[in-house]
C-alpha cells in the first residue's frame, strides 16, 4: 500500500480559537409530569386569593399562585422530590458541588397571562436556578433565553458589527425543552422572556440554597 505526504504545509491550519469557561445548563425531563401537573392543576384550582403582579420591576402580566416557597405545601410533595432529583442529576454533570442534601431557598408558582413578560435578571446568594414548565406550548408561549453579561469591571467592551454569529459573539441563546421539563442554571446567567403571547403560560420557578 502506497500511502501519499503531502510534502507541503499550506493545508496545515495555523490559527486555533479555543472555548474557555462554559455555563451549564441542565435540561431535566420528568417523566410523572402528567401526574405531577395534575396535582399543580388541582392544587391552582383550590385556591381562593392569588397575588397579581409579584414582582413589578421586573415582570408584567404574571399571577403568583400561592405562598412563596409554594414546594413547601404538603400537596406539592411529589412535585418537591422530583425536583430535588433534578438538581442533584444537574448538579453531578455540572459544577459538583459537594452537596450533602439539596435545600430549596424559594419556589414560586407563576401563570402568565398573555402579553406578559419577564425581564432579564438574576439570583444572588443561591447556587443554582431553574424552572418546571407545567403548562407550556413552544408554539404559544414565550421561551426561557439566557443572555450573555456583556459587562466588565474593568475594561470597555465592544459591539461592532460582526460577519457572522456563533458561540462567540451571540448576546442571547436558548436550550431545547417541552412542557414536562425543568430547566436549571447558574443564578448569575442572565435569564428572562420576551412577550408571551397566549394565556396560561404555567411554571414554577425555584432557587437552591448553598447549604
Ligand atoms: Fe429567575
């Protein structure tokens, strides 16, 4: 066998673009959703005062159903322990944190209504973020993005116009993900949703507490 060299080097490349320092984002697929959202739909069902506009700052249009730390109700027990799952399959593949147990610090269960929206924000004093998509339809409603903190605390950054996008450059993103999921994240990374477009946009968004 007669293997050809090439015997010059004008086909070798000479410029390498390395990737450092990557977020983790855990997509987490329920597989007891149908129960689980049930149980949600029953508990929404039976309560008789709601909170309207929870966070005005940064949120329009979202109706908190229940308490803050709403997976604190003995009802939504199930619901708890699935995402407490979730956190620690995430948390394996993720920063690995040495947890001895997973502490939820708030959990908020939110309908947004049509037209409504959630500014870009973030957690502090909590180690991860995430949200369980109850009642959500990729088509209908507004999808969970993550934006890149384009700030610095110690030199100017530049937008200029650029060729063309890709991991680099790009200033928001978003994961694949279906009703039933939980979506969970740094606290840090910026995160929100532009216009919702249909009613009954059903999700419970929580924050993990360091210890
Ligand atoms: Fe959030």
């Amino acid at each position: 066998m007669t293997t050809n060299l090439s015997d010059g080097f004008e086909n070798i490349a000479d410029s390498t673009v390395y990737g450092l320092f990557m977020s983790p984002v855990g997509r987490y697929t329920n597989k007891q959703h149908e129960e689980h959202k049930t149980i949600i739909l029953e508990y929404i069902q039976s309560l008789s005062e709601v909170k309207n506009e929870p966070r005005p700052f940064i949120s329009r249009g979202i109706t908190q159903m229940g308490p803050d730390n709403v997976l604190e109700v003995p009802q939504l027990a199930p619901i708890k322990e699935m995402i407490i799952d979730a956190v620690t399959k995430t948390n394996a593949s993720a920063f690995q944190y040495n947890l001895p147990e997973i502490v939820i610090a708030d959990s908020y269960l939110e309908l947004a209504d049509k037209q409504s929206m959630y500014a870009p924000h973030e957690h502090s004093n909590v180690i991860y973020s995430g949200t369980y998509f109850i009642n959500f339809d990729i088509t209908k409603h507004a999808l969970l993005k993550f934006r890149r903190n384009t700030a610095s605390p110690h030199y100017p950054i530049f937008q200029l116009t650029h060729t063309a996008q890709n991991a680099f450059n790009q200033l928001d993103c978003e994961v694949p993900y279906n009703e039933g999921d939980v979506i969970i994240h740094p606290p840090n990374l910026q995160h929100g949703y532009e216009q919702n477009l249909n009613p009954n946009r059903i999700s419970l968004s929580f924050n993990i507490a360091p210890f």
